[in-house]
C-alpha cells in the first residue's frame, strides 16, 4: 500500500458482495417508490401507456445500474436520462451519481449533477401532476436534492479514502515491527555465532590437536597417554564451563556476566520470586504443580523460570509496583500452565504503542517455548496484563 500517495476510487471502494447489493438496490427501491407514489394512481386511471413507459424504462435502469463501476460517467447520465420519462428510474439514478460522486473528480460531478437535475426538471414539466407548483419551486427542490446526494457521495468517498490511509499505515506499522522483531533475530544470532567462535574456537581447536597426536602415536607409554587423555578433558570441560558462561550471558541481559551458578531449574522460581520482592517488586506465587509427584524436569523448569523472570522484569518496567501473581500448576500427563498478571502500567507494553526495542524480551521467551515444543501469548485482559504459556512436561 501506498501511504504517501491519494488511492485511487477503485483501491478504495468496497468488494460489491451479494448483501451490498442488496441493501444498494433496496434503498433503490425506496427512492422510486417515493417519486413514483405522487403519480403512480393518476397515470394509472389516465395515461395506461406512460405507467407501462415508466416501469420498463425503471427496470432497465435497474440493469444498466449493476455496471456503474465499469463505466460510472456514461451509467450515471444515462440513467438521469431515463428519469425524464420515468420516476421510477429515479432509484438507479441516485445510486449511480453517489457513486460517481465518491471518486471526488469535480469535472464528472458537474457532468452528472447537471444531467440529473436537467432530467428532473423534464419530468416535473412532462409527468402529469395532480397539484401543479411553480417553476422556481421544483427548481429549488431538485437542486437541493442533486446537490444533496452529491455531496453525500463525495462524504463516502472521503471516508473511504481515509479508512484506506489508516489500513495502509497499519499495515505499515506491522510491517516495520515485523522486520524489527527480524533483525533482533538475526543480530542475536550473530551473536551467538561470535561468541561460540571467539570463546570456543580456540580451546576446541587444541583438543582436536591433542586427540590427533594421541591417534598417530603408537609408542606412548601408558602413563603418558593418561596423561595426554587427562589433558583432553581438561580442555573439554573448559570448553564446556566456557560454553555455560556463554549461554548465560546470551540468556541474562540483566548482568551481562557469565553466571557462575549452574542453570536455573524449577525450583528455583520461589527463589526468584524472593529475590524480586526483596529488590522491591510485588509478587505473590501460587504453585499448584504437586510436590509430591514426579520432578518437573530440568529443561521444562529452566524455561518456566525464564518465562517467569522476564515477566517481573515487563512488571518492574512497565508497571512498577503493581502485583505480579504468578499461578503454576500442571502434571506430566497435562504439561505445564505458567499464568503471569498484572495491573496495567503507563509503559509502552501497557499503552499498546511498543516503543523502539521494546518487546523482543517476549520475542525470545516465544521462540523458547516454541523450541520446547510449547507455546506462549502475551495479551490484554480488561485492565490487566497477561502472559500465559504452556510448556511440555517431557524430558
């Protein structure tokens, strides 16, 4: 879509379905039956073959009006034409100058304006009239109501025009946060690919030297190709603690530090939940999980963890000091349900205008709980933000 630029009519006017039809021609119908009611009895009783006249002529201006959007001018004047002989014409002739009169083209509303209100003063001399009034005054009237259904067209097509510009902005908004919400994507990436490379490459490099060397020699004694062994899992397992810290920096935007400590588990989200409200946060925990039953397993429990962590985090900026609750509960044959709510803050997330950067916390929780094979959706509910998900219980 185009935003900068003036739509045409067409980019702008509704799809003509069954029911737009329907309502179109019904309104029609009403505005002939209303012309045609002051002459219908009086051409009826004496003048048979001007009532037949206006009938067929009525009807085949109903036809000719279904193809006004083929050729709007020539359909418009052509059915104002018919109307100097026939009220009932009057219904399609309306419908076709709105209809021209939507594209907002001053040159063809003046065309169609002064056909219709020529044709109408025609009738008014040639119909039979049970009252006769003067000129001026069916001047008056029928200029009022050209000039009406005119401008009344004109109203359409500028809110067509305008609900089209604010689709198109929409759209573009949606399009700009989708390419945003791409690039955090892939600069998180490249990220990690960086730190795999510039932290791992090294050590993992002199381990698969280590272990070649060992292959090609067959003269080593049995102390010195423990020795050797023993070296290789040193490095291993430096490899292994330095791919922890890099993991941990990737997944803690808070520090920004490898984390020392091991891998959160699902037991340490009432530690968590602790540690926020002695940093000054209000958070309540309802865990329903049975502690009694099988352990939640170490993946599943790190996610909701993370899960849970970032959903204070959105609370303490977003919405500080309101009550974070935090309901868990599930079972291995059912999954588990992680429900964060609270008031709505005056942040960015809270207002609906997400500010540059903002989000792509949930972004990555998403594409986690979807790796889990879960699932997870922020949203609003009344004056409460909530964020729920499902993670599999499986190991």
């Amino acid at each position: 879509m185009r935003v900068d630029e003036r739509p045409t009519p067409e980019e702008t006017r509704p799809p003509l379905t069954w029911s737009a039809h329907a309502w179109r021609y019904a309104l029609c119908l009403i505005i002939s039956a209303l012309a045609w009611s002051e002459v219908v009895a009086l051409e009826w009783r004496e003048h048979r073959t001007l009532f037949w006249i206006e009938v067929v002529v009525g009807l085949a201006a109903y036809v000719l009006v279904h193809f006004r959007r083929r050729a709007p001018v020539l359909v418009a004047v052509v059915a104002a034409a018919a109307t100097t002989v026939s009220s009932v014409a009057g219904g399609p002739a309306t419908l076709a100058a709105v209809s021209v009169a939507t594209a907002r083209r001053p040159g063809q509303i003046v065309v169609v304006g002064l056909a219709g209100l020529t044709a109408a003063m025609v009738y008014a001399q040639v119909a039979p009239q049970m009252v006769s009034e003067s000129i001026w005054v069916t001047l008056g009237v029928n200029l009022i109501f050209t000039v009406g259904i005119l401008g009344w067209g004109m109203y359409l097509g500028s809110r067509r025009e305008l609900l089209w510009t604010l689709r198109a902005r929409a759209q573009r908004a949606e399009d700009e946060r989708d390419l945003r919400v791409g690039q955090a994507r892939v600069t998180e990436r490249a990220r990690i690919a960086r730190e795999m490379h510039d932290v791992l490459a090294h050590r993992i490099t002199q381990v698969s030297m280590q272990a070649g060397a060992l292959g090609f020699r067959d003269d080593l004694e049995a102390d010195r190709l423990r020795e050797g062994l023993t070296q290789i899992q040193g490095q291993a397992n430096e490899a292994l603690h330095e791919l922890r810290g890099i993991l941990g920096v990737l997944r803690d935007d808070g520090t920004g530090q490898p984390m020392a400590q091991p891998q959160p588990t699902y037991d340490d989200v009432r530690r968590l939940v602790e540690e926020a409200r002695a940093a000054g946060s209000n958070g309540a925990l309802v865990d329903l999980v049975d502690p009694e039953g099988p352990p939640v397993p170490d993946a599943a429990g790190r996610t909701v963890y993370r899960i849970v962590q970032e959903g204070l985090t959105n609370a303490r900026k977003h919405a500080p000091g309101a009550l974070v609750t935090i309901r868990l509960s599930g079972a291995p044959q059912s999954g588990l349900d992680v429900v964060l709510r609270n008031p709505l803050g005056f942040g960015p997330l809270s207002s609906g205008t997400p500010a540059p950067g903002a989000g792509f916390g949930l972004v990555g929780l998403r594409e986690r709980a979807e790796l889990r094979g879960g699932h997870l959706q922020p949203g609003r509910d009344r004056d409460d933000f909530v964020l729920r998900a499902w993670i599999p219980w499986a190991t």
